[in-house]
C-alpha cells in the first residue's frame, strides 16, 4: 500500500502539500489539515475523495471530476 512520505506546509497558499511515495499527491487546506490526522507513514490509496474534509475537492470544482486520492482504506 502507498505511504505518504512527505508533507510540506506552504504558509504563503495556507496549504499543506501531500507527497505519498515521493510524488505529490493532494494540498490542503491550512484550517482543515489538523482535523485529517495525517502525517509521514501513514498508508493510503490515492483513490479516495476529500468530500468528508473539505466539501467538493479541488480536481472537482476545477475539472469536474474527482481526486485520485484515497484514504478510505
């Protein structure tokens, strides 16, 4: 199973960048990040939605369609 393998706080977006097995994999929200638990090591998919954090992801409200990303497992 995937791992998440870096997180990278970007103050200047108010953001947290997700790296899971050294490729970036999501951002988030600054207010939101400290509700998610996450931090380096912790297994994933990258399949999962956000909906359950952070209401529609951004691939959805950009693209339409959703993230890759997938902490369901």
């Amino acid at each position: 199973m995937a791992r998440i393998t870096s997180i990278v706080h970007k103050p200047d977006r108010e953001r947290f960048w997700i790296f899971v097995d050294g490729e970036y994999c999501v951002s988030i929200r600054e207010r939101t990040f400290p509700a998610m638990g996450l931090s380096v090591g912790d297994e994933i998919t990258c399949e999962k939605s956000w909906k359950n954090f952070t209401g529609k992801t951004s691939m959805e409200r950009k693209h339409g369609k959703k993230s890759r990303f997938d902490l369901s497992a």
